[in-house]
C-alpha cells in the first residue's frame, strides 16, 4: 500500500484495492481498508513506527509473540486453531 502510494500519491482507495487484489486475489483487502491506510499516508504517517497499531483501551494482550513466531516458522501452514492450542 505505502509503494502504491509513494508511486502516486493521488491514488484512490478503489484503484488502490484493485491493484493489490489483482495480485493477492480478491480477498486480500477490502476498498475501506485502502481508504484508512491512504488517509494516514497523506496525513503524513508514513514512518515505520507510524504504521503501528495505535493504543487502545481494555484488557492487554497475554499472547508470547517470540513464542507464536516459532510455531509459524516450525509448522507455516498451522491453522489458527492449532496456533491457539
């Protein structure tokens, strides 16, 4: 999305979402999506550490990403479910 963009900073949500699931496939992002992502890149949150989930409120996460990481690399095609496990 941020190549798209710094490509053509006048694209639009719809030409943007259209592109990329022309190579990821249909459901890979939705139209809304191109269009948050795109207002931020214009707002200028283009930084790496901009791109971060902003804070939110409510109970804090529990999950190890070190250890969620390792599943991944041993087994990449695990599902969800047994990544929950």
């Amino acid at each position: 999305m941020l190549w798209l963009f710094d490509k053509d900073n006048s694209i639009t949500a719809k030409d943007a979402s259209e592109e990329i699931q022309g190579v990821y496939g249909q459901d890979s992002i939705a139209q809304r999506t191109c269009g948050k992502w795109l207002k931020k890149f214009r707002d200028g949150d283009k930084d790496v550490e901009d791109l971060e989930d902003e804070p939110r409120s409510g109970r804090p996460s529990n999950l190890n990403d070190e250890e969620l990481c390792l599943l991944v690399e041993i087994d990449p095609k695990a599902t969800v479910r047994e990544l929950a496990e």
